[in-house]
C-alpha cells in the first residue's frame, strides 16, 4: 500500500488545515449574512403588516 514519507505529509496536513479553515470562514461568514438577511426581511415584513392594518 502506498504510504507518504514524514516529508511530504506536513505540508499535506498543512494544505489540509489551510483549507479546513477556509471552509469554516466561508460558512461562518454565509451563516452572518444568512442572519442578517432574515433580520431584515422580518423587519420589512413587521413595517408592512403594522402600516396594513
């Protein structure tokens, strides 16, 4: 079976962790926005309702 010499797996781990971290920005930065547009679509949908009524 194919191993991976003790030289060329840290920088794969590296890599790895690298790009782990960059998923999670991403998602924690999609679920702020995600938050931030449901926050305003229940404002704008209050303000609507409250001037209907």
């Amino acid at each position: 079976m194919y191993q991976l010499g003790r030289a060329q797996t840290a920088p794969l781990l590296a890599a790895t962790g690298a790009m782990a971290t960059g998923y999670y920005a991403v998602g924690a930065w999609t679920l702020l926005v995600a938050g931030l547009a449901a926050l305003t679509t229940g404002r704008v949908l209050a303000r609507r309702w409250a001037g209907h009524s």
